[in-house]
C-alpha cells in the first residue's frame, strides 16, 4: 500500500507541476498572440483531445477549458504553419458566398482536385477563417475529416468572433451564412492572412516566440521572492533550545519535551545548540555508554535529567527552527541570482567540453516527478522553490537554438528576415524532425539517469 501510495503521489505531482508550468508558458504565447492582433482558437490546459471542458472567452471567442490527458497545455495560435496553397484564397471566397459548402460542390465549383480543397479547408480552418459542419448523426467529430464546412459569421468590415473587440457582433451574420467580402477576393483573403502568425512581421512573431520563455522567468522570478520575503524558510537555530525529541528516543524515555532549554551537560554549561552537541559528542568520546545528566530549564523551574544514549551514542534530541524571511531587496538579489544560474547551465550545455558534465546533472520527467513528490512532501516553501526553479529551466531550456523549441523557430525567423526569403517547408520540417530525434535521445539517456538515481 505505501508503493502504491508513493507511486501515486509521484505522478500527481509531477503532472501538476509540468502541466502548470507549460500551461503558463504557452499563456505568455497566448496574450502576446492576442497583444499583436493574431487570432487563437483555442487554450488548453492538457494535450490536444476530442474530450474537453471548457468555456468560450466573449472578447476573443477563444476556447479556453481542460483536456483530460494533463502532459502540459498548448495554444492554438492561427497561421503557425505558413503553408502556400494556391487554392486557398479561391476556396475562402467561395465558402463565403455559399455560406455552407460541401467539398465536392467546392472541388466542382473551382475544377479543382477535393484533397486540394480539402487541404486549403484545413489550412483556413488553422486561420479561424471557417467552421467544420457535422451532421447529427457523424460519429467522427474530427474537424480535419469534416466533408463540409461553413462561413464564420462576419461583420462589415469582415471580423469574426476571433478577432476580439474590433468584431462587431450586433451587426454579424450568422455562422453558415453567405456573405460577400466588400474588399474583393484578393484583399480578404489578405485581410484573413493578416490575422495570422505567418500574416504579421517579424517583430511580433519574435514577440510571440520569446512571450512564452519571459513569461516563465518571469513566474519563477516572481515566485522566488515571494517564497523568500513572504513564506519564508524555517532554518536551524543555534540556540540550546530542544526542538523535537524522537519518540520512543532515550530523551523521550527520561522525560525531555520540546522546548526545553539544556543549561548544562555533565556540569559543562551550553549556551547554544552548537555546544550542547559539543558536550555530548565530549561525553560520549570520554565514557562511551555511561549516564550523561542534562540540567534542564523547563517553564521557569530547573531539574537535572539522566540519559543513557543508545548504541549510536544519540539521545534523540533535534534542534529547533524558526521561520526566516528576507527583505526585499535581498529576495530580487538572491531571485536574480538563480536566473543566472540557470542561464549558466543553459549556456554550458552548448559548450562541447561541458555538455555530457550538464547532461548528468540533468534531470527527466520521471526525475522532475519524483523531486515533485518530495518538495510537496517538505512543505509549501521547498516545493514551490522547486516549482520557480523548473520554471526558469522551461523558460530558459526553449531559448536554445534547436527546432521545434521557440528559440529554433527564432532562428528561423532571422534567417528569413535576414534573406528576405522563406526557408523551405521541406528545410523547416527536416529541422524539426532532427530536433524531435535529439530530445528523444537525450530523454532516454535522462531517463536512464533517472532510473539508477531514484529506483
């Protein structure tokens, strides 16, 4: 039962940490995306699945609810994949004008193939641009295999409910209802684009890419300094106070009691917990074995107490502690001085001669699960010092220049801006996949580690 217990308290902790913890880095991708006009169709806390609970944000029509699968939390930021399809503009002004259309009306319509209209529906799907339609009696429910698809409803100037408070629902349409973009084709297919992380320039995508690292530094920043100038640590005090006394200890057979003060032992006086550990280690040393007498101060009256120590030569007396907080100017020093840290370690993983010394030291989800476990157990200050520290790791981990973490993606995008030309979706997706492979590896090797370390 204690197994089970431990093995419980394992995965709830570490799925509460990790998935918060993402799910607050993704939040900084969110507001950024919001903060820059991009649309977000959905926010989750939890992996992608058919199975939610959520509700609908009025001023963004975002999703934001829980999935059941908690490994962390995602934001469906719209336009992340800038894929050039040549029929999309053409299938958006389409739907528009029907209303609601099926794929093959559209495929026949524009004499074009259905996957390739199927292909520039999901693509504008990913835009917030239109809305999959299912009959009642679909079992399916997957957006992506939807055979027929609808307008979102529009207001004049052509915002949907997506694009926050410059949508002006009092004068919309309907959703699947016709409506003709008094733009033209060309601009409102631009004007969709525009509403897209593909569709802005370079400064907001790298705002969006770098909100959701700030926002995690940020948190364990926050985090530290309140642990330390609010919560506190309880710290040993060097005083000749007992703090506790081990049940069923020789101190708790002779009677001692929290809160004792220890005046003397065998005649040698202890002032504080430093000498009264002195005294004793001095006794046992002198007479291993033999009676040491404590005089004991105990609501204002002294008596002497006789102990033999146990075969270790411990009575059972531990020393006190008292909660200690920092002011807050110390709290940001000592705050800032794990940011640094952590920086340090991030950018020793790069150096080649350093990187197999991190990589030992480093830790993987099973690690992070089971330090979880033991933080929480510890109290609410070690576990959120804990919590700040993973979150600093998060932030800081996704700077590094490897897709598809958010700092790979920045190269990207300054490799774009600098050559004014798009690197390839083929480069992009071989990239990905290099980087997929790489963390692989180093989670089975982190995983290894973690197994020999804590099983």
């Amino acid at each position: 039962m204690d197994m089970l217990i431990s093995v419980v308290s394992t995965v709830f902790w570490g799925l509460v940490t990790i998935s918060i913890l993402i799910f607050i880095h993704e939040g900084g991708h969110f507001l950024a995306a919001r903060a820059c006009g991009v649309r977000v169709t959905e926010f989750f806390l939890g992996m992608p699945c058919r199975f939610n609970l959520h509700t609908t944000l009025r001023r963004s029509g975002t999703k934001i609810g829980v999935t059941p699968i908690l490994l962390g939390g995602y934001a469906a930021i719209c336009g992340m994949d800038d894929l050039d399809i040549p029929s999309t503009p053409d299938v958006l002004a389409s739907i528009h004008r029907h209303g609601t259309v099926t794929v093959e009306e559209l495929a026949l319509e524009l004499g074009i193939d259905a996957e390739d209209v199927q292909e520039a529906c999901i693509q504008l799907m990913g835009w917030g641009s239109i809305a999959p339609v299912f009959a009642d009696d679909d079992r399916k429910r997957d957006k992506y295999e939807a055979g027929t698809f609808a307008a979102l409803p529009r207001d004049a100037a052509g915002n949907t409910v997506y694009d926050g408070r410059a949508f002006d629902a009092a004068h919309a349409t309907g959703e699947g209802e016709a409506w003709e973009p008094p733009m033209g084709q060309d601009a409102f297919f631009e004007h969709e684009r525009s509403r897209t992380y593909a569709g802005v320039g370079f400064l907001k995508r790298a705002f969006m890419l770098v909100a959701g690292i700030a926002v995690n530094v940020v948190f364990g920043f926050l985090l530290l300094m309140s642990v330390y100038s609010i919560i506190g640590f309880d710290v040993p005090v060097d005083v000749n106070r007992i703090g506790s006394v081990v049940e069923g200890s020789p101190a708790d057979a002779a009677g001692l009691e929290s809160g004792d003060v220890v005046i003397s032992v065998n005649g040698e006086q202890t002032d504080s917990w430093t000498a009264l550990v002195t005294a004793l280690q001095a006794a046992g040393d002198t007479d291993p074995g033999a009676t040491i007498s404590l005089d004991v101060e105990r609501d204002g009256s002294q008596h002497t107490v006789e102990i033999a120590p146990d075969e270790e030569g411990l009575i059972g007396i531990n020393v006190p502690y008292e909660n200690f907080t920092l002011n807050p100017i110390d709290s940001f020093f000592v705050s800032a001085d794990y940011i640094y840290q952590t920086v340090s370690g991030v950018i020793s993983l790069l150096v080649p001669t350093q990187t197999m010394e991190v990589l030992s030291s480093s830790t993987s989800i099973v690690g992070i699960s089971v330090m979880s476990a033991q933080a929480a157990a510890s109290g609410p200050a070690i576990y959120l010092t804990f919590a700040a520290l993973i979150s600093l790791s998060v932030g800081l981990m996704n700077l590094l220049p490897i897709p598809p973490l958010d700092g790979g993606k920045l190269v990207i995008e300054v490799v774009q801006a600098i050559t004014r030309r798009k690197v390839p979706l083929r480069i992009r997706s071989i990239l990905s996949y290099v980087g997929v492979a790489l963390f692989m590896a180093l989670f089975v090797y982190m995983l290894q580690q973690d197994i020999t370390r804590f099983f």
